[in-house]
C-alpha cells in the first residue's frame, strides 16, 4: 500500500528508530506515512528529517492512551501542529503517568518473584535507543524473556502483560472525552485505532463507537495489519451507520514480527478514506 497511517519506533515501543521506520516503508512503497508513536512525539523531527530526503510525505501523527468503559484505548490523532498547546500539555501529563506506570508494573512483577524488571525493561529499552520515555509493556515483556521467566513475548503477555493481566496498569490514563477534547482543541483529525482488538462484546463495541463519535472522533481504524476480513466487514457497518470516516495501517513495531510498514488488507471501496485529508497538504507551521 503507499499509505500507513499507524506505525511505531523507538521513540514509544517500536525496534527501529524514526530514520529507519521511514526508510523501510519508503523502501516498501509507501508514499505518505504517519509516525503514531503511543504518547510522545519524540520522532517526529528525525522522521521528517530522512522524510524529506526521501521525498516521502509524513503526516504528523500520535497514538494517546486513555480510558473507557473500564478499559485502555488507544486513539490516533493526525494533521496538527507539534507545538498544539493542548497536546503538549496532555503529552507532559502522559509522560509522567506512564513513568509512575512502570515503576507499578516492576513492582508488581517484583511481588510474584521477578525482581529487577524495571531497571531490566529499561536497559533494554535504552539499548534499541534511549527516548527518554518510560519502557512500555513490550520492553517489559522482552525483560521477562532474557531472565528466562517465560519463553516469548506472547506467554509474557499471556501470563503477566496482557490486558487484565498483573501488568495491566491503567490508573494514569486520561478519559476518552478528555483525549478526543485535547486532540479536538489541537486541530487533529482523530481515528479510533484497532476498534476490534479491545475485548468487548459487539453491544459494547458499539457503545465505544457511539461514544466516540459523539465526542468528536472523524474516524475508525477500519483495517489494523491483516486482521481477519469479518472483522473488516463489521467495522465498515459501523463507519457507514455513524457517518465517519475509514482509517487504515500496518501497526508496525517490529520487522518480522505480526505485521509489516505498508502491509494491511485493502480498505472497502465504498469507505472515505481519511488519508484523503492530508495528500499532498503541507503540515502546519511550528511557530
């Protein structure tokens, strides 16, 4: 595809850093990319950078936790200014709870035995690129794996990291209304990233979506990687029942790992593209 719309570096919990994120989807054929790192907006200057050498067009892009109905959400913010106030001052909030979130985490994996995962998470954090930003669950996970508590990532989550799990610490998020009024007052479209990857029943995926909506959201993440076609298919209902708009990305962390830069299944043809929104439209200016 010559559009990703969602994909991730060393900045939050990606593998690659911002250069190296744009020169592979560039090598890959991508020809407009969003940098959605979860919280920050560390990458975004060194991605322009290569960027721009490549004649590749980045969208300024960010992924913000917060919560709803009892659980994290993820939502996808494109098209602003890096100097947004609002954003910066909600960015400065995040940075600190997700610091107080993994010290949580190391401490409650130090309860069940598995001492020094903090310190563990973030040498191996560091060693990828040091963003100055707390390691996230992924770097965690890996810590688990090097001390031989389990055997990859997937059990690491499967027993210990995965939602509602021990290391499911979500008390330092803002709420849905407050993430989508901050991007809102920022002047980014906003997409609901990966609707189907939260364990809900269908009536309360409907309810997230409502919500959403509601508040303000332009658009669903309709396609995440290669996710299942039935799930595409049920996501599209719901873009035409609200009247929204349909996003679509790779979700890419890792190289060889579940999904890859500009690899998704097509978008349904009948869906408005919210890429539309930012072809060949300059970002706004840092002022």
């Amino acid at each position: 595809m010559e559009v990703d719309l969602h994909c991730h570096s060393t900045a939050s919990d990606g593998a690659l850093p911002p250069s190296m994120v744009v020169a592979r989807a560039h090598a890959r054929g991508v020809r407009l990319l969003a940098l959605t790192d979860h919280d920050t907006l560390e990458g975004l200057d060194e991605a322009r950078a290569t960027a721009d050498e490549l004649g590749l067009q980045l969208v300024n892009g960010i992924e913000l936790s917060c919560l709803w109905g009892g659980a994290t959400i993820h939502v996808l913010g494109y098209g602003f200014a890096q100097d947004a106030p609002a954003l910066c001052a909600a960015i400065a909030q995040l940075h600190e709870g997700r610091w107080l979130r993994a010290v949580e985490i190391g401490k409650r994996l130090e309860s069940k035995g598995m001492p020094g995962a903090l310190d563990g998470a973030r040498a191996i954090q560091q060693a990828l690129g040091d963003s100055g930003n707390a390691p996230a669950r992924p770097h965690f996970a890996d810590f688990l794996v090097q001390a031989g508590y389990v055997k990859d990532r997937a059990e690491a989550f499967r027993k210990w990291l995965g939602s509602g799990k021990l290391g499911d610490v979500k008390q330092h998020w803002p709420s849905l209304e407050q993430t989508l009024e901050t991007l809102r007052a920022s002047g980014a479209w906003i997409s609901l990233a990966h609707p189907w990857q939260y364990d809900f029943t269908r009536t309360k995926r409907r309810k997230l979506v409502t919500a959403f909506a509601a508040g303000g959201g332009h658009a669903l993440e309709v396609v995440n990687g290669l996710q299942p076609p039935e799930q595409i298919g049920s996501l599209a209902i719901l873009v035409r029942e609200f009247g929204l708009q349909a996003s679509a990305g790779s979700d890419f962390h890792v190289p060889g790992d579940w999904s890859e830069l500009g690899l998704y299944r097509p978008l349904p043809d009948d869906l408005s593209p919210l890429w539309m929104r930012f072809e060949h439209v300059q970002q706004p200016a840092i002022i």
